[in-house]
C-alpha cells in the first residue's frame, strides 16, 4: 500500500523539485576558494578510488559473468567492484577475487544474506561463513565474530525493507541504495520523462529523476549513529550502493535496463586510502585489504558521479591547522575549543556547491563555495552532504542535485583530569545553544 501510495500521488516528483532549490549563505571572505585550499602543503594526500557496491552475477540473479561486468567496470571508469551475490561466496572459490579487465577493476566479493528481518551485505568474511545463521542477530554477531564487516541492505525500501532496527548489532552499517531511492520516484509523469531522456541523446541524465537524496535512509542513520554514541560502540558506517542485476522486473517481463556500465556511472563508493593500489595481481590480497580497511573503518563517502566527478572531496577535523583525523571515528577536544582552535575543514572539487555540515542529525550551516572551515565548539556526530547547482540569484540556489554524502565522525569532550577543576569554557561544550546561519 505504501507503494502505491507514492505512485498515485507521485511524491518523489514533488520531492525532487523541491530539492532542485537550495538556500545557502555565500562563503566568507576568510574562506579562500575550493582550489586555494586544496593545494596547501598541509593538507595530507588520500588516494580517491571509486567502486560500485552490492552487484549482481549469474551466481545469483544477475545478468552477466563476473569478467564481463569487470568490463563494463572499466568502461565506466571504475577502479573495484563489491560484489553481493544472494547466499553465496562461489565466486571467490572459483577464483574470480582478482584483478579483472586487464588489472583495471579489482573485483571484492561479498554476500547478500537473507535472513529474519530482511537482507545484510557482508564483506571480509571467510569461505567457510556458509551456511550463515538466519536468525538476523546470530548473523550479525557471526559477521562480526570472523573479522568481517556488513550492512543493513535495502534497510528503507517500501517493499522488502529491514523488519526491527533495534537488532542491529555493534559495527553494522545501512546502505544507501540506489534501486530503493528509484522506487521512491515511481509515478507516471515521473516515468515517462525519464524514458523520454533515456531515449534521447543523452541516456545518463534520465538518471536526475531518480538521483535523489535519501531522506529516510539519512534519518535513520542519523538515529543510529546516536543510538551508538549512547552506547560507546563503533559508528554504523553507510557505503553507496546500486542492487544492479542489469534487468528490470514489470509486470512479470524482464528488460534489460539499465545496464551494468550506466548503473556504474551513477552512485558510487569512493574510498579513501593512504597506501596506493598495485593494479596487479601480485598483490592482489593486499589491495583487497586496503580496500576492506577503507570500508570498515568509513574512510569513504557515497557520491552521485552522473552529477560530476567528486574526486578532491574530503572531510578533516584540524587542530590549530594540523590535521587530527577524518570520517569513521570519534576524537576528543580539548577546552581551547572554545577558542576556535578545532575545525572542520570541507573541500568539494568545484565552487558552484552547497556544503552542509549536519551535527547530531540538524543541519548547523548551509554554504556555497567549495570550501567551509567550521569551528568545532561543541561536541557531536558530524556529517557533510554537499549539492551542485547550476545557477544562483542571490542566496538561492537553483537546478540543485545532492551530490556527496560523507561517513560520520564524532567528536567528544576531553574529560578533565580528577585532580583539576572544569574551566568554564569547558562546560560550556555543552551547554551552548546549537549555530544557525
């Protein structure tokens, strides 16, 4: 029924026009711009690898061989590929976790498991994972116990969505994917122009009208990440996924779209590693590894590439301009907060942008420009979207898309020693009411 209800009133049209339009203060004249910044000696160097996640094969019920979607990888640019087959890890048993299409795409193969509440994706687990408890807490917990690391998968789909949240075990993230946003855009009007623009000269933009932000995933992240803060555990990470099987199921019919390479060229995982891929198969294990610890530790970001290539972005918490750390963990800051000794730094690859920093689930700023420092003064979960747009009138912003969406990190209050007495800046970490621009 619910369903239903979002084709008959067609509500991820007006969802998307309503987004099309953006507020946003202009940058500050202590903000240089985006290239400025980005070139600063100081700034430490992240190799930007971009992959698709939660693929389909014909080891379950996709529509292509491992090698052939590895192909249309590298036609679509892309440097891994997560593979997340129903039940099974045959593919890494048959050999397949290698190096593909030349050494260009570096295939991962992972799971989809069914279990009680609904489906989980699982990565870095071992051969001898199957058959996996169905029971969905056992599964976790198993996920957890081998080394592995996993998601809720379709966790807000108005079909096959995830059964009971409050299961959800320590280290467990959500997915954003991107066939749950589609069927979020299913309605008549919505349909037909984009199957005019996939007819058309240009077939990728038809992906605008279904490239929106996924609100009810965010919101639910936002819940999760606090609910973990409560209980000290890990922050749930969110990995951007597609669910591409290269069909399309109506009505009882199969047709072929989209296919693999335009779904790879839409939503993207882009991971973020200090040590550089060998593109080789000599070291293949350890590439696998570096890819693993990226996810794991959410040192990635999920970005619409459709919109434009985000390579560049990147996310760190600075002390008095000396880089502390980046997204997936928390760090503790000390009373000179106050001060404004603790920033956010932002960088997005182009100026005509919305940054927005939320904390704690509420947007705190909305800016255009590229760039924003923000000072930490307050402890929280802090993340960042950040919209393209394509044109202004003063403040307003318009023809704007969500673009980027980065891992969380949380930043806390540096508990004083037993022996000294809080200062009252330290206190007021605490107390201060929330900023607004």
């Amino acid at each position: 029924m619910r369903l239903v209800w979002s084709i008959v009133s067609a509500e991820g049209l007006w969802r998307t026009i309503r987004e099309r339009v953006q507020w946003a203060t202009p940058p500050g004249d202590s903000t240089p711009s985006a290239d400025h910044l980005t070139r600063l000696p100081n700034l430490p160097r992240h190799n930007d690898y971009a992959g698709a996640a939660h693929i389909h094969s014909t080891y379950s019920d996709g529509t292509a061989r491992v090698p052939e979607i590895a192909a249309a990888g590298a036609r679509a640019g892309l440097d891994f590929i997560l593979f997340g087959d129903h039940n099974t890890l045959d593919a890494r048993r048959d050999g397949e976790e290698i190096w593909q299409a030349g050494n260009r795409v570096l295939i991962i193969i992972g799971s989809e498991i069914t279990c009680s509440e609904g489906h989980l994706l699982a990565y870095d687990t071992p051969l001898s994972f199957f058959p996996a408890p169905h029971d969905a807490v056992e599964c976790m917990k198993a996920i957890h116990a081998c080394g592995g690391y996993g998601y809720i998968a379709l966790p807000c789909d108005l079909k096959g969505h995830w059964g009971d949240y409050s299961l959800r075990q320590p280290g467990i993230g959500i997915e954003l994917n991107l066939s749950s946003i589609a069927r979020t855009k299913i309605n008549v009007p919505g349909f037909l122009m984009a199957l005019l623009r996939y007819r058309g000269k240009d077939p990728l933009s038809a992906y605008s009208f279904i490239a929106g932000r996924p609100d009810d995933e965010l919101k639910l992240w936002d819940t999760m990440l606090a609910e973990a803060v409560r209980r000290d555990e890990r922050l749930p990470q969110i990995v951007g996924c597609l669910d591409a099987h290269a069909v399309m199921r109506i009505f009882g019919r199969e047709w072929p779209y989209p296919s693999y390479e335009e779904s790879f060229r839409t939503l993207r995982t882009h991971v973020l590693t200090t040590e550089a891929l060998s593109f080789s198969n000599e070291t293949v294990e350890r590439d696998i590894d570096v890819v693993h610890d990226a996810l794991r530790n959410g040192r990635c970001y999920a970005s619409y590439d459709n919109f434009g290539d985000p390579r560049g972005f990147l996310v760190e918490l600075r002390h008095k301009g000396e880089y502390v750390g980046t997204t997936g963990t928390t760090y503790e800051i000390g009373p000179d907060a106050q001060q404004g000794s603790y920033v956010l730094a932002v960088r997005a690859p182009r100026t005509r942008t919305v940054i927005r920093i939320i904390r704690d689930g509420l947007q705190v700023v909305s800016r255009r420009g590229g760039a924003l420092d923000y000072p930490v003064t307050q402890p929280g979960i802090y993340r960042v979207e950040v919209l393209i747009y394509r044109r202004r009138v003063g403040n307003l912003c318009f023809g704007a898309r969500p673009w980027i969406f980065s891992n969380a990190l949380h930043v806390k209050l540096r508990q004083p020693s037993p022996a000294s007495k809080p200062s009252a800046s330290t206190l007021s970490l605490s107390t201060d009411p929330p900023e607004t621009d």
